[in-house]
C-alpha cells in the first residue's frame, strides 16, 4: 500500500511529515560534525600532551639509553600516532557523511518543492473548474426562472379577454426566447459538471496518488541515505579500529621491552669509574710517641676518597681540586677514559671520511675539468685539493695518538689495525693530491745564513692556518720571501714579514 491510495486526503500530513524528515537528516548531519569537531579537538590536546613530555635538548639523550625511558618515548610516539588516526577518523566522517548527506538532501529538497508545487498547481485547477461549474449552474437557475415567468406571462396574456393578438404574440415570442435561452444555460451546465467530475476523478485518482507516491519515493530515499549515514558512523571507526589495535599494541610491546636489569647494567657501564674502594684505615698508635709519615698517606686519601664519593656535582661547576681535562683525558678513571678515548678515536674516523669522500669527489671533478676546460678550469681546484689533503694528514696524526692511548689503558678500537692504512691507500692513489713527505719536517739545526737568503717573492692567495707540523700560517694578500722551491712534494719553504718561517703549499702562493 501507498500513500497515493491510503493518504489521498492527507496532503497536509504528507507535507508535514517529509518536511521533519528533512530536518532529522539536518539535525543528523550536525550532530556528526560536532563529533567530527570533538575528536579533532581531543587529537590536537593529545599531540599536545605528547609534545610536553617528550624529550628534547642534548641534555636528556644519556637517559634514553635506559629502556624504561626508551618504552615511555615509545609510548608517546604511538600516542602521537593515535591522535593521527583519530584526526583521520574525524576527516572520513566529514566527507562521507556530513558532505554527502548534505549534497543529498539539497537535491531531496527541491524534488520535494517540486512535487509539492504541482500539488498547489493541481489544487488551484480543480479549484477553478469548480468556480466554473457554480457559474454555469448559477446562469442556469437564473435562466431557467426567467423562462418560467416568461411562459406564465404569455399564458395570462391568452387567458386575459382584453389583450390583443399583439400583446399575446409578444409574450409567446418572449417566453420562446427565455426558454431556448434555458435550455442553453442547461447544456452548458451540463457540459461544465461533465468537465469538472472528469477533472476530479483525474485529480483524485491519477494525478494526486502520482504525487503523494513520488513524495514516498523522496521520503524513502531520505531514509535510506540518513540510515547509511548511521552506517557509516560506526563503519568509518570501525575501519580505523585496527591501526589504534597496532598503537596499543606498540605500547605494550614497549612495555615488555622494558628490562629493570638492563637498565642497572646501564647505569653502571656509564659511570662507573673503574677505581678500587678505599682500603682498611689503620691503627694510628699515638701511644709510641712516634707518628709514622707512611701511616697518614692512607688516612688522609681515604678521607679524600669519602668526601669525592659523597660530594654533590653541579651543573655548570667544577672542583677546584680536580686537574683540568687533557687531550688524552689522563685525568679521568679508567674505564671512563676508555670510553672517552674511543668515542673520540669514533668521532676522528667519522670526520677522516668525510673528507676522503671531499677529495675523492674533487678528484672527480678535476678529471672531468681536465677532459673539458669549458666545465672549469682544474687549477682552481688545487687550494681545496691542497686543504682536504693537509687536514686529512692532520687526522691521521690524531687517530694514531688517540689509538695509541687506549692500547695504554688496555682498550682495542675497532678496525684500529686497518683504518690508518685504508686511508693512506686511498690518497695515495691519487696522484692529483699533494702527499706531506717526512722531509718537510726535517730541519737542520746548523743550516748556513746563506740558505736563509730569499730567492723570490711571492704573494699568498688564499688563507692558511698551518695547523700541522712544520707549516706557517699565512692570510691571503700577505707578501711572503720564498727560500726554498717546491721539491715536487707540492710544498715551499716561506718566510714571513715577522721573520714566521715554514711551509706553505704550492698552490696556494704566485710568485711576482
């Protein structure tokens, strides 16, 4: 059953009832983006959350070593991704629900006002059919009256003995004319009501029910999209359920990577010192009359010994009675010592390639400058070349000292026996970059005035810092007397105006 059959006279409910529909798929569509606003809200006051207690600065890094503090970031970075998910869950409802809905029920709408203003449209024509026909049935009843009255003349004209033929033929010929005039009035009536019982059985029958069940037809759709929009409420989560699942699950992964022992063996190998606890204290006899100086060494260290272990450290001082750190960290335990000299032989061995990388790529772009001058000009290339391959020499020097002095303290670095000697077959590989000979260090003690004699003058180019063994410093612009040629080892023995010798590389002077 339809509404057209059953609600052929309730065009008042029908309208009232598609139009709350259309106002609970609007009430529906607000209450989702209210949700869809609460969890946007909740996501940014979570990443928020994780932002405060998350770990930041140099400071704090030692204590992520420590597996509780590395399950307490993991926890934040899942919560992080938690709050992203939820962000999601909140974007897949506004699109496919509230955007959809809304485009929905904008067309539902004006297929509603149209199928209601056919309605009104049907309404005022079966309305005006019906002025009609009381129209028609109006001049019919007036006409009619007329006739008779007409005819009732005529007949007392005849009877009365005083009317004259005239007279009673004027009043047939009168009453005749009412008459046909009646009679026309019927037909028209008749014609009308024909016409306005045809228009009403259409208009009750077809044309209405086809209305009525259209507007079923846009109530049903209405339905239909708000209970999918239901559907989806719960789909929509339902489908992000298994990403919080691997959050969640991620959380408690990390707490199950959290081992208490661990972290004490931790703790120990960061700061234990290596050193032995202070020995027995002992038995000072002040009886004998005799202090003996070997007695109080002991006494005195041990006391030492205690008021270090229980002294308070402070961030940003130091005590006055602690020798100040050296290159080779002499000054610290043992086991700290390694671990220092190792995580600098570390870091040495981290800046050494680098700049092997730096030479072997300006050894490239040398090459394809000498293939093709058009590029640029591969003299220009020398002062960099000269550099990275003077610091390089610098770092070797540094690695060898720094490895020397773990082997002191019983350490062993890794790839120590090899690393020095890779890297001396890298560079000499490359004839373009100039080697530091052991000669050029060598200085004779007991050289005559004459070799001190200037043979050129010549201008530096570039910045020097002679850092290494040897070397001179010199800035660019700066006018230095040359005593020595370069010897082919891509050196030259300089003197400066402050009487500053040493040498420079070749590259990096013009003689004039």
């Amino acid at each position: 059953m339809d509404w057209g059959t059953a609600l052929w006279d309730q065009h008042d409910v029908i309208e009232k009832h598609t139009q709350s529909g259309l106002e609970l798929a609007d009430r529906y569509v607000k209450f989702v983006k209210e949700r869809t606003e609460i969890e946007q809200n909740y996501a940014k006051q979570l990443r928020a959350l994780c932002k405060k207690y998350s770990r930041r600065g140099s400071r704090e890094d030692q204590d992520t070593r420590f597996t509780n503090q590395q399950a307490f970031q993991e926890v934040l970075n899942e919560l992080n991704d938690y709050a992203t998910h939820r962000e999601q869950l909140a974007d897949n409802m506004s699109v496919s629900i509230c955007v959809e809905l809304t485009k929905h029920l904008y067309d539902l709408r004006l297929e509603r006002k149209t199928l209601l203003t056919e309605v009104k449209k049907a309404q005022q024509n079966l309305e005006n059919s019906f002025k009609q026909l009381e129209l028609a049935k109006k001049r019919f009843e007036k006409e009619w009256k007329d006739a008779e009255k007409a005819n009732l003349q005529a007949e007392r004209a005849e009877q009365d003995t005083n009317s004259t033929k005239v007279d009673v033929d004027k009043a047939r010929q009168n009453a005749h004319q009412r008459t046909h005039l009646a009679d026309e009035c019927k037909n028209e009536y008749a014609a009308q009501l024909q016409k306005y019982n045809r228009e009403q059985n259409h208009f009750y029958h077809s044309e209405m029910p086809s209305i009525f069940n259209k507007l079923q037809e846009v109530d049903e759709k209405r339905i239909r999209k708000l209970a999918e929009g239901y559907r989806l409420f719960a789909d929509i989560e339902r489908k992000i359920l298994p990403f919080i699942s691997v959050c969640l699950d991620k959380i408690t992964i990390a707490s199950n990577n959290t081992k208490e022992k661990q972290d004490s063996l931790t703790l120990i190998e960061q700061h234990k010192s290596g050193l032995a606890p202070p020995v027995d204290v002992e038995f000072e006899d002040y009886s004998q009359g005799i202090r003996s100086a070997s007695l109080e060494a002991p006494q005195n260290n041990s006391r030492g010994r205690i008021k270090h272990l229980f002294k308070k450290n402070k961030t940003g001082t130091s005590d006055k009675n602690m020798p100040p750190p050296v290159e080779d960290f002499s000054h610290l335990p043992p086991d700290k010592r390694k671990k220092r000299l190792q995580e600098r032989i570390d870091e040495i061995k981290k800046e050494l390639q680098k700049e092997v990388d730096k030479s072997n790529g300006l050894g490239k772009m040398k090459g394809v400058y000498e293939k093709n001058s058009q590029l640029g000009d591969p003299a220009s290339l020398d002062p960099q070349i000269n550099q990275i391959a003077h610091n390089i020499s610098k770092l070797k020097g540094e690695l060898q000292r720094y490895e020397a002095w773990l082997s002191e303290v019983g350490g062993v670095s890794s790839n120590s026996n090899n690393h020095t000697s890779a890297y001396v077959t890298v560079l000499e590989s490359r004839p373009s970059l100039p080697q530091l000979s052991d000669d050029v260090y060598e200085f004779d003690e007991d050289f005559d005035d004459d070799d001190d004699v200037p043979i050129a003058q010549c201008l530096a180019l570039y910045d020097f810092d002679g850092a290494s063994e040897g070397a001179v410093s010199m800035e660019a612009g700066e006018k230095l007397s040359m005593i020595n040629k370069d010897q082919g080892d891509g050196w030259v023995h300089v003197r400066r105006i402050n009487g500053d010798e040493g040498y420079v590389p070749a590259s990096y002077i013009k003689i004039i």
